[in-house]
C-alpha cells in the first residue's frame, strides 16, 4: 500500500481516499492480474494507482479536468502507466464505450449512482464485481435499494477510521469521516 502522504493532492479535487479505505477495498474486491477495473469519480487517482498494480487494466474516469490531470500525475510519479487509461467525461457516457469488465469502483457519481450501477452491472462479465464508497447516508440508501432493484444482495461495511497525533502528555485520536462499502457481485 503507498502512504497517503506519497500521493500528489490537489485542494479542488478530494482524494485520495485514505490507505486504510484502499487497503480494505482491494481485499473486498477480490482483484486478480487477470481483471479489467473500471474506476468512475477517480478524483486524484488513489484507488486507480493501488488496482493498478493488482490488476490487468485500470480505466480511470472522471468528469473533473482537475482530478484527471491529478490522477495522471499520481499515475506517472507511482510507474503504473502501461496498464492505465485516463479518460474524461461522464461516468453513464464513458461506460457506454467500454467493453465489458470484471470490476467497476464507483467514487463519485454526480447524483447518478443508481444509473451507474444498472449500467456497470450489465457490463460485468460473469462474477464481476461492484464497490462503492459512499460517504453520504443517501448514497448508502441509493445504492442499497438500486442493487434490490437488481435483485442483488450487497454486503454492506461500514467504516470509522480514526488516526493518533502523539503529543507530550499522550496520543490523542482524531476520526476521519466514516465511509461505507457496499459491494455486490454478478453472479452467473
């Protein structure tokens, strides 16, 4: 896992998401060398760059010129170019020119997440995967009733990070903000 701080940030553009976040969703999502990884609101790149060196190929999307021009640096300064392509625009449309894939990350949705997740699912190839970060309650719920609508069950994970600043008297702890997994799989 490459530390929070070894990535380039931008102030416009929110990200990375934080290596704990990265590290449980690599685990979760199962990824192999062999798999085709969709990244939709790849902001600047963190989860892109850590499937990147997992799987076969990475697709980062990003409707922000912004966070497309930070992921590509993240890209570059980490050497995973050969297996990604950074394209910019909407996630629905982006996904529309796509062949089918194993995985797709779902970061940012632009108020579309239950479009996303109908069309992602129907381009997973068979035991493909989705994983969604959702910071928000009502992304929670979106994203919840639209995998019931597909008649999917979603694992569902909830996460509460918090990280210690020593001081001279103690270490006191500071929470970063909770963020949910919710993650289902295509099955056959």
């Amino acid at each position: 896992m490459i530390m929070d701080e070894d990535f380039i940030k931008n102030p416009d553009v929110p990200g990375p998401t934080k290596e704990e976040l990265r590290c449980l969703m690599i685990c979760k999502s199962n990824v192999s060398d062999k798999d085709i990884v969709v990244d939709i609101g790849c902001g600047t790149g963190g989860l892109t760059v850590e499937f990147a060196k997992k799987a076969k190929y990475v697709y980062a999307i990003d409707i922000n010129n912004k966070a497309i021009e930070t992921t590509i640096q993240n890209i570059k300064k980490h050497d995973v170019n050969e297996n990604v392509e950074v394209l910019e625009g909407d996630g629905l449309d982006v996904l529309d020119e796509l062949t089918n894939f194993d995985l797709l990350i779902i970061g940012g949705s632009g108020g579309k997440l239950p479009l996303l997740i109908k069309k992602g699912y129907n381009k997973l190839n068979n035991n493909g995967r989705i994983i969604i970060t959702a910071i928000l309650l009502e992304t929670r719920v979106e994203a919840v009733s639209t995998f019931k609508e597909l008649s999917v069950i979603p694992d569902v994970v909830d996460i509460s990070i918090s990280k210690g600043q020593i001081s001279e008297r103690g270490t006191m702890m500071f929470a970063k903000n909770p963020v949910a997994i919710i993650s289902a799989k295509k099955e056959n």
